[in-house]
C-alpha cells in the first residue's frame, strides 16, 4: 500500500492569532468539542460547525461535539464526564495501537 504524502501545514496571522490550514489533502481524524454558550469574542460556536462541516466537505475523518450549556470552559459535571469519554472513544479509535 502506498504511503500517504504527509501534508504542510501553513499559517496565517489574523488579528494577531496564527491559524493553521491545510491547501490541500487529508490529515489525522480530529475530534472538536465546543460549549455551545460560547460567548467568547473569537470563538463561537457556529465557527466550530462550519469547521466541522468543511472539515466532512474535504472528506476529512472528524467529529464534533457540542456540549450543551457550556461557556469556553467547561464546568458541569455532566459535561466533563461526557467531554472525557469522548476523548477517550476517540484515542482508542484512531490512536491506540495504530500502525
């Protein structure tokens, strides 16, 4: 089987964050998790959903998660035990023993 290229990852500066993007090809799977009380200047959640939704366009293997009532950060119960069983499916789904 041949080996995927491996992609560059390039950045821009946009007020004053780096971002990363990818011009082309399929990266790693990636799980993105957001409160959806998001009300951080920068980061609301509809960012996180036309991300996702790009992200599945480009035919990339992802998942997001929106946990309900969460600001930035997040402080239920709840929502931490969910956050954390998601990580974990995640890391023994693409991770664990990966060759």
């Amino acid at each position: 089987m041949a080996q995927a290229p491996r992609m560059q990852v390039q950045t821009v500066r946009i007020h004053g964050h780096d971002r990363a993007y990818l011009k082309m090809g399929k990266g790693p799977a990636l799980l993105l998790i957001h409160g959806m009380a998001d009300d951080n200047q920068g980061t609301f959640p509809i960012q996180s959903e036309r991300y996702y939704a790009a992200l599945k366009g480009a035919g990339a293997v992802t998942r997001l998660v929106l946990l309900p009532h969460e600001a930035h950060g997040y402080s239920a119960r709840e929502s931490l035990l969910h956050m954390h069983w998601e990580y974990l499916r995640w890391l023994d789904k693409y991770v664990k023993n990966k060759k």
